[in-house]
C-alpha cells in the first residue's frame, strides 16, 4: 500500500469519527496558512538553507552541514510523534532508506518537539536515521514554513490533550506544515515539498524518481 493509499485512508477515518465543528476549526485553519502565503515566501530550489544547530536526543547540538554525509539530505519537517499522519510519513521514509541511501541521499527527521518526545517517536516507529529537535523551531523559522496556531486550533489541540507548552518548551505555539526539502553538500534547495493540509504528504517514491533523474544526468 502507498503512503497516498494510507492517508487516505486514516483521513476518512478521521473525517467519519470527528465532529464536523471541529473539522472546521482545522479546515479554516489549513486555508489560513494558505491566505498567509507562507509557501510563497519559504525558501525554494536554489536558495541556501542556513547552516544552524539541531539537537540529537541526548540534548548534543549538531550544525546541519555536519550531518550531510551523502551527496544529498532529505530534511523531513514533521509537526510531531503526535500527529498519525507524520508517523505514516516517517515510516515510509524508514522503509524506503535503503533505496534512498543507493541514490546518494538519506534523511533526516526534524520537529520541534523536545529531545524526550523525539525519542519517543524514534522507538514507536523503528528508525533508523537520525530524528532531531530544531529547539524553538529556529531553522523552521529561517526555511519559512512556521505558523502560529490560531485560538480555535489552540483551543481544540487542548481538547485533545496536546500541551504544547510542554512539547515545545516554550509558549510560542508554533508548528511547521509538513514540508521535505533536500539540500547538496553545499546547503542548496535541490527539491521542495510544501504542504499547508498537513493530510496530504509527498509521496517519497516521487522523491525516489527525481533523485534517480539527477543521479543519470550525472553520469
């Protein structure tokens, strides 16, 4: 089954268990992000991601450009191992490592989440490669693909029994779209994936192709 087919899946789900008055408040909230125009001012193919610190689970800080050891690094920027529908992503991107790796490239996993949680997420869905905490979302920040909850999405992650200022360590209430960009040994944007519905993701066999087509045009 393809990622696609797994999403959609849990999204009928979803949307067949969860009030319509709820679906609402994040409906409104995904066409917000969208209005913002955050997709059209984050960084894009060509530009150059900032060389800035992430944190591994034993709270050690690494630069970016220290953990681009292959050609290319996917940076899969996940909301958090609350949400189901990242943890679908990442395991995609788990199963699919080996293949990626052939191509020159691996991945990593980026939230904001504090290194405890990550850990978490790391054991509930097996991986391999590296997860990392981008404290205060700084490098999401720089990239452009950070937004502010609004009061009604606030007020029904609260619902739900989501303390973001626990899981962030901060009360700043900010949380990334799901968004894969791969970055070269120079820190350029080779390939994005931008996506305000945090529903929908890439495909990673999409990125398995592209990746191939660089790799062949190389040769």
């Amino acid at each position: 089954m393809t990622l696609q087919e797994q999403l959609r899946q849990m999204r009928n789900a979803t949307m067949e268990r969860m009030p319509q008055s709820i679906i609402k408040v994040f409906t409104d909230s995904i066409n917000d992000i969208s209005k913002n125009q955050l997709k059209e001012n984050a960084l894009k193919i060509g530009d150059y991601v900032p060389d800035m610190n992430l944190q591994n689970i034993n709270r050690d800080n690494s630069l970016l450009s220290d953990l681009i050891g292959q050609e290319f690094l996917i940076l899969n920027f996940y909301r958090g191992g609350w949400c189901p529908y990242c943890n679908m992503e990442l395991r995609e991107y788990e199963r699919l490592r080996k293949t990626f790796n052939e191509l020159d490239t691996d991945i990593i996993g980026i939230s904001a989440e504090i290194p405890e949680l990550v850990n978490q997420t790391i054991d509930k869905n097996a991986l391999s490669f590296p997860v990392l905490t981008d404290v205060n979302a700084e490098l999401m920040k720089a990239i452009g693909i950070v937004f502010k909850l609004d009061e009604a999405s606030k007020k029904e992650f609260e619902n739900f029994g989501m303390d973001f200022t626990k899981i962030h360590k901060n009360n700043n209430f900010e949380l990334p779209v799901p968004a894969v960009y791969v970055i070269n040994k120079k820190m350029e944007v080779v390939f994005v994936h931008f996506e305000e519905d945090y529903m929908t993701r890439l495909e990673p066999t999409e990125l398995i192709s592209f990746l191939k087509k660089i790799v062949k045009n190389k040769i």
